[in-house]
C-alpha cells in the first residue's frame, strides 16, 4: 500500500513539475566558492544566478568573493581559497604556458564590453595610444586581463610594456576616483563604470570594445573575456558539480537575453548596484551585444585570444598551446539542451 502511494505521489509531482530537483545530478561538492575577477556587466551572468536562485535550483550553494582583478582572482583559486573563477578566458593561455592546467567551462561573454579611454585632463594631447608614451594607465590589476589588452593596444600603436606605468585601481569606485583625481592618464574599464565615467566627461574613449567594429578595430574580431574557468583536476573530480555551475550560468544568459533593462537593474544585487541605475542600465544596454546567451567559446574566439597573446607575449608563443584543452563546451552544450 506504501509502495502504491509513493508511486503515486512521484507521479503526481511529475505531473505538477515538482521533480525538476530530483530529475537533477546531486553535485558531488554543494558548497562553491568563486573568486570573481569584476563584478562588472560582464560579469551579470553570475550575479544574477545568485540573485535568481539558479545555483540553488542545481543543489549549490555558491559564495561569490569580489576581487579587484583578474590576477588576484585566479591567485586565490591557485592557493585554494576558491574553487572556481569568474575571470578571462585568456588566463588559461597564459597559464597553460607556464604548465598550469586551467579550462574554461561557461563563457560569460562574447566580446570584453570594455572602454580604453583618456582621462580629461589629457583629452587635447592624447589622440591615439602611441601618445600615451610616459604616462600612467588603469587596469583592474597587474597581469590581469585588462593589462593584457593595454599591452596588446600598445604594441600595435609601436610602445612596450615598459613604455608607461601600469596601475591596479580595480573596475569600480577605485576607477573612478582615480580618474577624476587625475592618478592616471588613462583607463580601461568595463560598464557599468564605462558609461558612468564617459558619460560624465571624465574619459574619452580611444579604443571601443563592445561594439562589433571596435572589436574588429582593435582584435581583428569578438575576443572572449568574462568567463567561469576551474582546474581540469577540479573538473575531473566534481563534473556533476562543474555542469550544475553551468546549468544555473547558462540559465541566466537566457534569462538576461530576454530581460529588459529595467528587470536587470531590478534583479541585480544591491552590494552590485551604482547609485544612479539609469546609467546602470544604460551601461547594460551598451554591453549588451557582448553578453553570452549559450555559454560557449567559438573555435573562432578562441584562435582570436590566442592570436592576440601571441602578437606580445613571447612565453605564450612558444609554448604551443593546444587551444581545444583550454575550454570544454560540453556543459553548456548539455545545459543548452536541458533549458530547452
């Protein structure tokens, strides 16, 4: 008689749709914490997986740490304070280059949706990146993804490294203190903070990167950033747990792609939110187009990462980097599906 009403309560909650859980892998590791390189509009995916209950949905339970770059993220993940990283795809070349094993398992976004820009005082002598010889330039952090780019934009425009001085002063408040107290010269910076600071005067964009054109103009194509990357030894021992993380991150991405901007600014964390949200959502509809809807990297992006860092980084040249063992799509091919 028990067995008749189990069976007929399991059925029951198929019927009502209740067996979404229980239809789901038990994550072999519930509780993950995430080492985020920006909390940025790049990096609304995972915000808003949070905010949704996404991870929850999947059986986790998910500590998001906000770091003040990429390379401070990925350096805690390494000495074992996270688990996981919501940070450059790029840093799984540069990495791989140096022996360590890192793989990509949901892209965040398509394109980097950042802005290199001048800051006022320097507007009327700056006109191109080879004027910015001697000066000093923001980035989230040293060795980030940020100062990659800057480097890579440098050496186009015929400088080095070693040309200007490189400051860390993250990708939010820091930013923008720095830039209207005049500590640097100029600035890379994602939005929301992109379109807060050029809309108030503050920067003047010299090189654009959410836009099509300007990520042909500056990568030669769309150049995948924001990603959530792991260790293939962490991916190897929890894949129930790294396609859970997947589920709920790509579960935002379609739930961002039909979002209009007011529902995004209503749902993302007040700790996340600028003071003004009109220029909050105007910096969501700017980066918009770069913002992942299936999770995955293009062979085609991936070769323009690598192109990128080959053009500048000699050690990631010669390392000869088998770009298929830096990403795994199959997650988010599989969470694809599943959301259907």
């Amino acid at each position: 008689m028990k067995s008749t009403f189990a069976l007929a309560l399991c059925a029951a909650m198929v019927f009502n749709g209740a067996t979404v859980a229980f239809a789901k892998d038990t994550p072999e590791k519930p509780e993950i914490h995430i080492g985020a390189a920006s909390v940025g509009m790049t990096y609304l995916p995972l915000l808003l997986a949070k905010k949704l209950g996404y991870f929850n949905d999947e059986g986790l339970d998910v500590t998001i740490a906000g770091f003040s770059g990429g390379a401070k993220a990925l350096e805690a993940m390494l000495g074992g304070s996270t688990d996981m990283t919501a940070g450059a795809y790029s840093n799984t070349l540069t990495m791989a280059a140096k022996g360590q094993n890192l793989v990509t398992i949901a892209a965040m976004v398509n394109c980097p949706a950042w802005i290199f820009g001048v800051a006022k005082q320097n507007k009327d002598k700056v006109k191109t990146p080879a004027d910015l010889k001697g000066m000093r330039i923001g980035v989230s952090s040293p060795g980030s993804s940020t100062h990659l780019a800057v480097n890579y934009i440098l050496h186009k425009a015929g400088l080095m490294g070693d040309d200007v001085s490189i400051i860390g002063v993250g990708q939010a408040a820091g930013a923008v203190a720095a830039v209207r107290a005049g500590q640097i010269d100029a600035l890379i910076v994602n939005d929301p903070i992109a379109t807060i600071l050029v809309e108030g005067g503050d920067l003047t964009p010299l090189a654009e990167m959410r836009t099509e054109a300007g990520n042909k103009l500056v990568f030669g194509a769309d150049y995948p950033e924001a990603s959530i990357y792991a260790t293939k030894d962490f991916v190897a021992k929890y894949p129930k747990t790294t396609q859970a993380m997947t589920n709920a991150i790509v579960r935002a991405e379609h739930w961002i792609a039909k979002a209009t901007p007011q529902e995004v600014v209503d749902n993302v964390p007040a700790e996340y939110m600028v003071d003004d949200k009109q220029l909050f959502a105007k910096g969501f509809e700017n980066s918009r187009r770069c913002l992942s809807r299936t999770g995955e990297i293009s062979d085609e992006g991936a070769k323009t990462v690598s192109d990128v860092l080959n053009a500048f980084d000699p050690t990631v040249a010669a390392a000869n980097i088998d770009l298929s063992s830096t990403y795994d799509n199959s997650f988010a091919k599989k969470a694809g599906k599943e959301g259907q």
